[in-house]
C-alpha cells in the first residue's frame, strides 16, 4: 500500500508491482496521468477535483482502463464527477446512477465502485446504455 501526497505522479513508475493506491485528497484532477501499472486493483481518488467537464472524465476512464488493466476497486467520492449529495445539494440518486452506469461502461473490470458493490444488473445496464449516462449540464 502506498500512500502519497502530491501533484506529480511521476515517481510511481518505478513501483510496476504496486497493487493498492490511495491519492485522496490531493488536488488531482481530470489531467491524471498514471503510468502503467498492470497489477493495481484498488485505486481511491476521493476528495480531488475530478469533474464530468466536456469529455475530460471519459479521457480520464479509457486512460485508467489502459494504464490500469486490473482495477477493481475505484473511489471518486467527494469529486465532482461523483454526483452525490456530499458535493452538490441538487444532485440525487438517479444522477448517482447514471454516474455509476457510465463508469462501469468505461471501467469493465471493476467490482466496487465508490463504496457499493456493483450488481450484475447495473454490470448489464453498463453494457447496454452506460455510454448515453454521462451526467451533463445545459450550456
């Protein structure tokens, strides 16, 4: 397990066999860039400040699905892009699904998303309508 506080993820190259890591609260957001690690299966990025901001979250899904290819555990509350209660008033749970929805359609793999356990129905969901579920604003 590693934990780091930083803005620059340069370093973490040289750990390829790291299997859980923890950047919480670290003012990362939608511009991460994590080098290649094939055997990390617990990512948490809680309290960042990743957002659903044009298409920068679905660049920052299909970088994590290619860097990290085993992830199976992933975190985002407390960000923007977590549409829930804790950081917006408006938002509700239907707007926390489709957030849901649209992760496991970029992020296959996963069998935790946040602090739920994802179903086989949300999993089916994913595949057939998870692309369309982006939550976005009107301009």
């Amino acid at each position: 397990v590693a934990f780091v506080v930083c803005r620059s993820l340069e370093g973490l190259k040289t750990f390829s066999y790291l299997e859980e890591l923890i950047l919480d609260n670290n003012l990362l957001g939608n511009d991460l860039l994590l080098p290649r690690l094939p055997h990390l299966h617990t990512l948490t990025l809680n309290k960042n400040q990743i957002s659903f901001q044009r298409n920068t979250c679905k660049i920052l899904l299909d970088h994590l699905a290619q860097v990290v290819p085993s992830l199976q555990y992933l975190s985002l509350l407390g960000n923007m892009a977590c549409p829930n209660e804790l950081v917006c008033k408006e938002k509700d749970e239907d707007d926390y699904q489709r957030y849901r929805y649209f992760v496991l359609h970029k992020l296959t793999n996963l069998k935790f998303l946040d602090t739920r356990k994802v179903t086989r129905r949300e999993r089916e969901e994913a595949l057939v309508r998870g692309a369309f579920m982006k939550v976005v604003k009107p301009k």
